[in-house]
C-alpha cells in the first residue's frame, strides 16, 4: 500500500455499549469502521465523519437482529478490544 493510500490511524468510539473501530482510507477517501470483539462481522463506511454514528448504528442493530433470531450472543467472550 502507497504512502497515498494508506488508512490513517485507528480510533476507537462506542456505539450503545460496544467497541468498533475506525480509520480513514485515503485511497477511497472513505471512513472503514468495524466492530469488535463480537461473534461475526459487524461493519460500517462513511464517506463523511459526521454519518459515522449513524451509520454504525444502523449497522449494529442489524447485526443484533441477526444474532436474536440466530439465537446467539452478539459477543464473543474470546476476544477483546486490548488484544487487538
């Protein structure tokens, strides 16, 4: 990866209680974010900083939703925001 498309470093925010993480693609100039820690592939883009929180959002509730009708835990008790 170029020195022009590389992410920016990460930061870490809280959507109702869960961590994701999220950097800024240069290349695509767009926000990645991703939860962590959790029991499958939660992710959220962006391509401005103030739709983040939306964005996250909406994308945690679908996968909430997806975990109560699978009848699964959203987290995964194995991983955490340190080791990462």
């Amino acid at each position: 990866m170029s020195a022009s498309n590389a992410l920016k470093p990460t930061h870490r925010i809280v959507i109702n209680g869960f961590d994701a993480l999220v950097e800024f693609d240069d290349g695509s100039d767009i926000y990645c974010g991703r939860f962590v820690g959790m029991n499958g592939s939660a992710t959220f883009y962006a391509r401005q900083e103030g739709m983040l929180r939306k964005n996250a959002t909406r994308s945690l509730a679908a996968f909430l939703r997806s975990c109560q009708l699978k009848g699964i835990p959203p987290r995964d008790s194995s991983t955490a925001l340190d080791a990462m």
